[in-house]
C-alpha cells in the first residue's frame, strides 16, 4: 500500500517596490516596539561579526523574522502567514543611528 503525505503550495504574486533606507529604519524601530524584539541589538551583533544571521520565530500567530549581512548590506525577511517581504539596508545606514 502507498504512503501519502500531504503537500502544501502557496502561489504568490510578486510586487517590486521602492523606499528610501531611512524609511526602513523607521519601520524596523517601529516593528521592535510592536513586537518586543531586539532587533536592533541583534543588528549590532552582526555588525560586530559576531554573528552572520538571526532569526526570530513566534508561531502564533505566526511571525518569521529572518537577517544576514554581507559585506556592505543587511538583507531583511519577514514573512507572515500572509505576506513575505525582503529589504536591503546598507550597513553604513545602521552605524549612523
């Protein structure tokens, strides 16, 4: 007899949209306060190369918080059951704040 798993696919569209960095800043302090992570203290770490990446995880409901740096930006993503998003920031933006 077969074995049967269950598959799940999610169809997205995509959609390219642009903001100036300060704006990213601004979003992520606000996203921090909203949801009491240290983001910005995680940012540090990395800055620091004491780390490349960092994940926040809350499952309900649920949030996927996700960070790595490379050599001249941090690359951002967030996902919800919802939405997936994807920003840049350069790192000189974060040692200005």
């Amino acid at each position: 007899m077969a074995s049967f798993t269950k598959v799940f696919r999610r169809k997205t569209q995509k959609t390219l949209d642009y903001t100036s960095s300060a704006n990213v800043l601004e979003e992520l302090h606000i996203l921090e306060k909203q949801k009491g992570w240290a983001i910005f203290q995680n940012v540090k770490v990395l800055i620091d190369g004491k780390a490349d990446s960092f994940s926040i995880t809350k499952d309900h409901p649920y949030d996927y918080f996700y960070a790595r740096i490379t050599e001249q930006t941090i690359v951002f993503k967030m996902k919800t059951r919802e939405t997936e998003t994807e920003f840049r920031v350069p790192v000189e933006q974060f040692c200005l704040t």
